[in-house]
C-alpha cells in the first residue's frame, strides 16, 4: 500500500452559495465579531467550539472542556455574534426547527478552516456547537486505522458503513478511505452532504461534492439525481430515516459503492438500528437487503492516546459480511454476531477487545483507558495476558 509522504490538502472552501464559494476561494470572505472564537479555537488545537449564553466560550481540547479566558456570553451579545452568520435559508430552518447546520470558514493566518456548525436553542436563548474540521485527510496510518478498511474501498458495489456517536471520528475516517480511492483508481466519487465537510483535491478521480440546501433542495432529489451523475461510489451521509436508508441500498443494489454513517453503539447493533428505521413488517426484506449488499459495518469510539504528538485514536470493531454473518443476519440470530466477529479474525474482523489489546500493545493507550471503554472487561483482562477468547464451536 502506498502512500505519499504528506496527505492530500484539502480545499478548505464554504460552499452556503456561489457567492461566498467565490469569496472564500478568494479570501475575501466578510470577517465577523464570532470569528475570534473560531480562530481562538483554531490557535488552540481544539476540535469543537461550544457557545452557551451565561458561559464563557468553552473549546474542546484533547478531549476536555476548556472555558475562553474572557466574560460569560449574555444574550444581547449572543445575538449579534450568531445571526450574522446565517443565510436566508438557514435563518428560516433555525426559527422553525429550533436548530440549524451549516458549515462556515474562517481565515487564520492565512489559512482557511472549515467548520460544521449546529446553531440550536435552548431554554429559548441562542447558542452554537462548531466541530473543527482537517485541513488534510489522513491516511489510514496517519489515523492509526486496521489495514482492513483498504479492502473495504476495493469493492465494485454494495455499502459500507460507520457506526458511532458523535464526536467519534466516522466523518475522518470516511474521508480517509474515499481519499485512499482517490489515490488507487480511476473512478468518479459524488458526495451528498449536509453540510460538506472534507473538500476532496482530485487525484486521479473525478469528484463531485454536493451540499442539500445549497447545490440541490433536499436529499431525495440529491439521490434521483444521482442516478443519473454516472457515480461509482456515492458517500450518502447520515443513515438518519427510512427513506435516506431505502434508497441508499437501492444504489448499492444497482452497481454503486455507497458509503454512509449511523448512530450506533457496536457493528452489532447496527443491524437493530438499521431495522428500527422500518416498521416491523418489512423486517425480513431489510435484513435481506443488508445481507446481501453490506459489505462491512466499522464501530469506532476516539479514545485519548499517550503517546507523544498524537491526540486520540479510534477503537474500531470490524464486521465484514461474510457466509457466516450473512447466514447469522436471515436466521434472525444477531445475539450470535458478536461471538461470529470474534472468530472472524482471519477474514479481517475484529472486536473492541481485540482492538483495545492492540493499542495497548502499540503503546498509543494505557491500560485505565481500555478498561473504561471495554465492553467487557474481562475478555480485555484475559486477552492481555494471552488467553484466547475465541470459541470456535459456539456457533
């Protein structure tokens, strides 16, 4: 596997429409008063801006909170920090939803970084969470992540999904893969966001990255679009309803790659996750539908690392859909996936305890950190002292 010595840059670019595209190309985007706080977030190595009336604002550093050295923010003043930063649409969606996302960049020395922003109510007043997004996208070493998620970008058609919480790395982990196929094969990505994150610098694909709300009005139209766009692999976003779902799988049932995330705990419970979207009727054609055209589920949690000039690394639970997952998958039998994927290591999966066993070994966490997050921690204590867990006749 080959990489290049530095990672691609990505074209830090905010595209809420043409016009801003163009002054953000240019660098002449308007600055405003909330700025400061971005670019202090910046400065500061933060990966999330928090802004709450009767706080100080709070930047998320290494993984903790830490309060801006400045007054609790009133409600006068978070007024006039937020509003400016919306466009008509995002105005409209923010007073008649109580939140809106969007992305937003700000100039730092002559860098442009990318924000994406959730502006939300709460007890009636104004407020705003910014994820600090990457100027580059690093390489799955880069990102300290199993060599198995190359094979799952070498796929023809079928999907692929991250599964996490927020704020556990599915959208760099993503972009790592879509950008290590950028550097393998002749192929045209077309992403549907909202809002866009990563801006991806063709290599030797060609790539389209459409935003809802701004290049095109809403997901289902994105998606009846996209049919016709010629894709051969589409990054969907957030599995988020049934709808966004169906006709995800409808493109990996029809010849695309379809890479998209979800809200889930363990790749296992993924497939309840998926399943609860639907009412219980359509169950059975569900689970065929994902036994037959998933291609591999990730889990990852971001844990803080102790190893020097590295912030935190993702613990990641690998379940591909081989013979046995796919069979476990329509006998109905998900209480038998775990057991599946911890026997399933010579066919690239993995669990969180044999990860977490591995990042103590690699020395990027300590042992108090894995124990934290171990689902069970008594596998982990086992594995750590060199017992097999495995049980080959258990299924």
């Amino acid at each position: 596997m080959s990489h290049s010595s530095e990672p691609p840059r990505a074209t830090n670019t905010q595209a809420s429409s043409p016009d801003d595209l163009a002054a953000s190309l240019l660098g002449t985007k308007q600055e405003l008063e909330v700025d400061k706080m971005f670019k202090a977030c910046v400065k500061l190595e933060g990966s999330d801006l928090h802004l709450k009336v009767g706080t100080p604002p709070i930047v998320r550093v290494k993984g903790d909170l830490k309060p801006l050295n400045r007054p609790p923010i009133e409600v006068e003043e978070m007024v006039r920090l937020l509003i400016p930063m919306l466009n008509e649409r995002n105005r409209r969606i923010f007073e008649e939803e109580g939140g809106a996302d969007f992305s937003y960049t700000v100039n730092v020395e002559g860098e442009n970084w990318r924000f994406r922003v959730n502006m939300l109510k709460q007890l009636g007043r104004p407020g705003l969470v910014a994820r600090r997004i990457n100027n580059f996208i690093p390489n799955f070493e880069g990102l300290f992540l199993p060599p198995v998620l190359e094979e799952l970008c070498k796929y023809d058609q079928g999907m692929v999904l991250l599964a996490g919480v927020t704020g556990s790395g599915k959208s760099t982990t993503i972009a790592s893969m879509l950008n290590w196929v950028n550097r393998n094969y002749r192929k045209h990505i077309l992403t549907l966001e909202d809002p866009i994150e990563f801006v991806y610098t063709e290599d030797k694909c060609l790539i389209n990255q459409r935003e809802v709300g701004s290049d095109v009005k809403d997901f289902s139209i994105a998606m009846k679009h996209a049919v016709r766009e010629d894709p051969d692999i589409i990054l969907v976003g957030e599995m988020r309803d049934e709808e966004t779902f169906m006709t995800a799988i409808h493109a990996a049932e029809t010849g695309h790659l379809v890479f998209g995330t979800i809200h889930a705990s363990s790749a296992p419970s993924t497939i309840g996750r998926i399943l609860d979207l639907f009412p219980e009727e359509l169950h059975k054609a569900i689970r065929n539908a994902i036994a037959f055209n998933m291609k591999g589920i990730v889990a990852q949690k971001l844990l803080r690392s102790i190893r020097q000039g590295v912030s935190r690394v993702p613990t990641c639970e690998i379940m591909t859909f081989t013979p046995m997952i796919r069979k476990l998958l329509l006998e109905e039998k998900d209480q038998k996936l775990a057991d599946a994927i911890r026997i399933g290591a010579a066919e690239g999966m993995q669990d969180f305890t044999m990860s977490l066993k591995q990042l103590i070994d690699d020395g990027l966490i300590d042992r108090p950190t894995a124990f934290e997050v171990a689902p069970n921690p008594e596998a982990l204590k086992m594995a750590l002292k060199g017992i097999n867990v495995s049980q080959p006749g258990i299924i």
